[in-house]
C-alpha cells in the first residue's frame, strides 16, 4: 500500500510531530495498567510511569530547568533514568 493510500485513511505523522513522552502518556490513558517497565523484580505500569514523569517534570522546572538547560545523569540504568529522560522531554 502506497503512502498516499494509507494516509487518506489515517493522517501521516512524522516522528518529529509525536512527542515521546506523548506516547508514553497516550499508553497510560489506554492501557494505565499495563507493565511499561520490569526492572530488578518491579513492575511500573504506565500509569505509575507517567506519574513518575509528570512530577519529575514539575520538579525539574521547580529547579528552574528550561528548555535548552544541559542535563547531567550520573547513576546506573534504573526506572529513575527512564524518568528523567521522558520528563525532561515532556
């Protein structure tokens, strides 16, 4: 199926018009309890993921984060990066 065929029944997105974390928040309102991350035993739904984004989000602009800041992550791969990726997206 061409593009074009496929786009007259669903609008074309590109990547650069879909926020990730729209996508994380997107799975959260459809599937909240849905497993998004397994680490070390701990199941986070995307419920709980989102909620962990959405008030990194606020505290990072509580600590005066701005769009173009640069973000420093010193720590080993956990949930808390995923986090901290998305909100700082978000």
């Amino acid at each position: 199926m061409s593009l074009a065929s496929r786009t007259k029944w669903t609008p074309f997105k590109t990547m650069a018009s879909i926020a990730l974390a729209d996508i994380v928040q997107a799975h959260a309102s459809c599937t909240p309890s849905k497993v998004a991350l397994h680490f070390e035993g701990e199941d986070i739904s995307y419920a709980q993921l989102w909620q962990r984004i959405e008030a990194a989000t606020a505290n990072l602009a509580e600590q005066g984060v701005r769009p173009g800041d640069r973000i420093a992550w010193l720590g080993f791969n956990a949930p808390a990066m995923v986090v901290l990726l998305f909100a700082l997206v978000n």
